[in-house]
C-alpha cells in the first residue's frame, strides 16, 4: 500500500495506477494549471513531462508499475534498476 506522509495541511501519497492514468488523461489540462501557479509566483511548481511516472503499485519484491505519460504506456520495473519520476499526489 501507499505511504501517506503530512506536509503542511495535506496528505501527500505515491499516485495508484488509476491516479497515474487520470493525470495522463488530463495532462495538457494539469500543466496549464501548474504554469499559472508557477507564473503567479506563488509557490516552486515543476511541470509533468512526458516521462515515466512510478506508481505505488509493487508488481513483485523486485519491481513496481510505472506510468509514461508521453504514449501511456505502462508496465512493471525494476525498483533499483529503474530511473523514473515520482510526483506525490493529494486530494484537494
């Protein structure tokens, strides 16, 4: 299962492969979003990239699933051989 940690006033976790597939669906959408925080200066933002994104999913001891957000692909990796994002998500 996911880890859930406390920054600030919200809960933060590694993304499910659902969650992953629902930022790649809504990816031009959440990076507009992010580039105007990130213009209004409000806080550091970094922009998702068309790259593979790790989920909280174990597919064995030794890997886990990911996510590429530039064609959808997904699989199952390994945990160290593997170089992929990782971007916490929150509910809001």
């Amino acid at each position: 299962g996911s880890k859930i940690c406390q920054i600030g006033k919200h809960y933060w976790w590694l993304p499910t492969m659902g969650d992953l597939a629902l930022i790649h669906h809504h990816f031009e959408t959440i990076n507009l979003a992010l580039q105007r925080i990130k213009d209004a200066g409000k806080q550091p933002v970094s922009l998702l990239q068309r790259a593979g994104y790790w989920s909280c999913v174990e597919g064995s001891g030794y890997g886990a699933w990911y996510l590429y957000f530039g064609d959808g692909n997904r699989g199952s990796y390994g945990k160290v051989d593997g170089s992929f994002r990782v971007r916490p998500v929150t509910a809001f």
